[in-house]
C-alpha cells in the first residue's frame, strides 16, 4: 500500500447516526456540520416559521413535518478528518433504506434521550447493526433537560440491547444545572461557561469549553456544596464495577463508549466528536466472491447502496449512491460492472450535503459518491477496477403494509408504472403482481407506513400523477423456496395470497403471524424467507 493511500485511509470515517424519533437526531447532525464548519447557521427544525429548515432534510415533505424520511449523505473535513456521514431516516415509519444505509458505515452513533432511554425503533436498529457486526457509539442526549440518572441509562442499555457499555464521560448536573463532563480518561471536567443558563436570552449558546481538574473547579465555585465528593463516588463505583476501555472490543462490536451531552446547546458536542473519530474505524474491507475486498486494493471499487430519483425535480435528475470500498477513484476512469458485463465510465462524481453537490477529481476508500444514474444502475451493483467480483448482496427486508395502486386517472397509468419501476429501483417501495397474472393491479408493500404518504406525495409532485391506494388485509410476506410450492393450490388454504416480486420468485402475502406459523406447519418442505437478496433486482 502506498503512503498516500495509507493517509487517505486514515483520516478518513464514515459513520451512520440511529435513534428512535425525537431523540434530536436531525439537531446533532446539523450542529456535527457546523462544527466541521460545513454550514455556518444551524438549520434548526425547531425554526419552520423561520423558513429556516435542516440541512440534510431535502424532500418537500420532510420540511413540511418537519421529520426525515430519506436518507442523506453529508460530507465535512474536522481537525484533519475527512467525515462521511450517512443521515438516516429518524422517523418511526422508517423504511429498509435505514437498513441498507447502514450497510456502508463502518460505525454507528446510537442516539438516546437522556428522559426516554432505549426506545422501540432504537432497538431495531441496533439489532441491524449487530448483525452487521457494526462497531456503536452510545451517545445521550439533551441533558440540558431534567432525566433519568445516568446509571440508570447504562445500566439499561446494557440489559435491553445486551452490550457492555464504558463511560468516556460522566454528566456534571443535569437540565439547568448541567455544566460540563468529568473526562474518565483525562481525569479532568471539560466545563462549559459559567452561567450560560442565566446569561444567554433565548439566542444560540456558546460553544466554549475549557478543561480544568476538579480542585480548580472547586477553587472557581464551580462545584456545589458535595459534588465533588459524589462525582468521585460514582467515577469509583464506575471504575471498580465498570466494563475496562478495550479498543478491540469496541472495534468487535462488544463494547459501546458511552458519552453524555447536549445536542441543541452543544454542550458535550465537541469532546464527543474529538473521542469518536479517534476511537472509530477507518474505512473496513467487504465480503465479495473472490473474499475479502481490503481497502488497500490498488484497483478502485465500490457499490451502489442508494438511489435517489428527482432529488432536483426541476431537472428529474437520479443519483447513485456509490461506497467506495478500495482503490482511488479518478474522474472519468473506467469500471466494470459484473451485473451488466460490460465496462462503464464514471465521469462528474459528486460529494454531498443533503442537496447541494461538490463536483470531485478524485475519492478514497470510506468515501461516498452520487453519480448521475441514466437508469441502468441497481441497489447492490459493484463496480470493479482490474476485476470482475460481487460484494454481499444487500437485502430486500419482508415488508408489514400492503396496498393495492391504481391510477386515480386512467390516462395517467404510464406515469403510474414508471413511477411505481423507479421507486422500487429506489428501494423505497417494493413491487409486486399476482402470481403469472401480470401487472393488472400491482402490489405495494412497505417496511414503514409513512412510506405510503411518501408514495402518494412523490407519485404526484414528481410523475404527475395522483394514485389511488386499496388496502389489503396483509401484515407478513415471506419468499418461498421449495420445488413442490404450488400456488394454486396452496392459495386455497386461506388467509394468504401468493405474488411474485419483479424478478419473478414466489412470495405469500400472509393475514397475520398465526396465518404464517399455520402454513410453517403444514408445509415442512417449503422455506419460508422473511428478506430476499437485491442481487437479481
């Protein structure tokens, strides 16, 4: 591996951010970029009648609900770092590009209200990322509000999502008393101004910070009348009982560092992310036919792990997502792609922040890519420099809400099918029809119901085209391998119905659980899959 490559690799992190909603995920993003010096005013969503939006919310609906509901790519340079950050989804009704997102982070950040803890939605999560074996950051949120006590915090962490946490930091005070963090490996309280709670007028907090040992801090009143003695308690009872700092475990995914702060106020912000880009990974490896991909790989490659159609609909313009995984990317060079077989040029690259782009020369392993997508890429499509090799098929997620589409007006129904191809090319919808019976009346399935909303709104804004949805009376799907399924016979039995996804292969809609754990049992021969893979879509 040649020096340059080695000091690409790294400084660089690229990282993904997962919560339950109304945690403050779109506010710690948007003050992460204005750390790293990427935007210059906070586009907080608390500010809509400002006119005033996040920065990484580009979808009309999302400003109008002021929520997330597609995944954004932001990129930023700190202190030396080259900060790749996947912004996904923070809405209860997330769909599976949450899951595939995080298929290109080599971290995660999971986000927890200080008063609410471990959430629903926070667990799902999680669990992707442990199957994935991707290494996460616990940090807590809005301490500038009254919560729960921190020990408390970790101690459920660790039982509901069954990982052993390390505090890096430890809260001094809590809601109006906050007042900085004892560093647990400096030995010191990173303080923030005094007084900022009484002084500050409603406008946006300070950032300043300094670090001081606790004698300083009770010699300059900083302390309360026993804090230091309490502050020591729990920094022992910690240390004594605690799980030990190990690099290795955090990078096995076997230990989350644990931080404490304040996203709105930026309180805890700036020594949290100084940790987590010295502890986080550099760019890793992937899984491919021919084995390990290394990000040392002189041959550049990289896969599709997002598209996004109409992001400037002024233009009706599709973006391809692209992970770089090894090699240097050079503007213009030639790739092969082992789906279609054939070499392909990637000309005018660029790097994001939410919707506006950066054209780039060039890119490294961690970084990400948008490419303008004619319509022939696919999600899980590599792209290969001196080679010809797949990565690890990314999978398509068993959807939980079913509807049939029609078009409201029946002059429209091209716009209709078009629309219907390209958002399934998306993966924001998945696409189906009755089984050899054609597209007559397809199928829409969706991981999260939120999607149907993002359905309609786009179908219209985006393909001029207002649709009709029919609900069906469908909660599970699974893909069915076997050679003896029949599905005429096997719809028979009742409370399900049989499709076939766009590449053709069986699937069973079923009522409910007991409708699929009564076909489990009646049919030992035949599998049923809850998640195909994306290669053959």
């Amino acid at each position: 591996m040649s020096a340059e490559m080695e000091q690409h690799i790294a400084r660089r992190r690229t990282f993904a951010i997962i919560s339950h909603p109304d945690a403050g995920k779109t506010t710690l993003t948007e003050k992460l970029l204005l750390l790293g010096g990427a935007i210059h005013l906070a586009g907080s969503i608390k500010a809509r009648k400002a006119k005033k939006f996040a920065t990484s919310d580009w979808m009309e609906l999302e400003r109008e609900r002021g929520i997330s509901v597609t995944s954004s790519v932001l990129q930023f340079s700190y202190r030396g770092f080259a900060v790749n950050l996947l912004d996904t989804p923070g809405h209860q009704d997330f769909s599976e590009d949450t899951y595939r997102t995080l298929s290109a982070a080599d971290a995660a950040v999971m986000l927890l209200d200080a008063a609410k803890g471990v959430e629903p939605q926070t667990i799902k999560l999680f669990q992707v990322c442990k199957l994935r074996g991707i290494p996460v950051f616990t940090f807590v949120n809005k301490l500038d509000r009254y919560g729960r006590p921190p020990l408390e915090l970790m101690d459920e962490v660790e039982k509901v999502l069954g990982i052993a946490c390390c505090p890096m930091n430890w809260p001094l005070g809590s809601g109006p008393e906050f007042r900085g963090v004892y560093d647990m490996r400096q030995k010191n309280l990173i303080v923030f101004r005094d007084n900022i709670f009484r002084d500050n007028k409603g406008g946006e907090p300070p950032i300043g910070e300094r670090a001081v040992s606790l004698e300083e801090a009770e010699g300059e009143g900083l302390l309360c009348e026993g804090e230091r003695d309490s502050l020591l308690e729990e920094v022992a009872l910690l240390e004594g009982g605690g799980e030990l700092f190990s690099a290795q475990a955090v990078r096995e995914a076997k230990l989350s560092p644990l931080y404490f702060g304040s996203a709105m106020t930026q309180f805890g912000l700036r020594p949290f992310l100084d940790s987590f880009l010295e502890l986080a990974p550099a760019p890793t490896g992937r899984h491919s036919t021919q084995g390990w991909i290394e990000p040392s790989r002189e041959g550049f490659s990289g896969f599709v792990f997002k598209i996004q159609a109409n992001m400037d609909p002024s233009h009706r313009d599709r973006m391809a997502f692209v992970r770089v995984v090894s090699g240097k990317y050079e503007k213009g060079m030639q790739v092969f792609c082992p789906r279609l077989q054939k070499e392909i040029r990637l000309a005018n690259p660029s790097q994001l922040l939410a919707q506006e782009r950066t054209a780039v020369e060039e890119a490294w392993p961690g970084d990400v890519l948008g490419f303008y997508d004619p319509g022939i890429w696919h999600i899980g499509d590599a792209l290969v420099e001196g080679g010809d090799f797949s990565f690890e098929e990314l999978p398509r997620f068993s959807p939980e809400h079913f509807v049939g589409v029609r078009a409201q007006n029946p002059l429209r129904r091209k716009q209709v099918e078009k629309g219907l191809e390209q958002l399934s090319e998306e993966g924001t919808v998945q696409v189906f029809e009755r089984w050899r019976m054609g597209m007559k009346d397809p199928i829409v399935g969706v991981v999260g119901e939120l999607q149907l909303e993002v359905l309609k709104f786009r179908m219209q804004h985006e393909y001029g085209a207002d649709i009709v949805l029919e609900r069906l009376n469908f909660s599970r799907a699974r893909w069915v391998v076997g050679e003896k399924f029949e599905p005429s016979v096997f719809d028979w039995e009742g409370n399900r119905q049989t499709v076939q996804d766009r590449a053709g292969r069986p699937l069973v809609l079923f009522r409910d659980e007991w409708a699929l754990e009564h076909a489990q049992n009646q049919h030992p021969e035949l599998v049923f899959l809850p998640h195909a893979p994306m290669g053959a879509l």
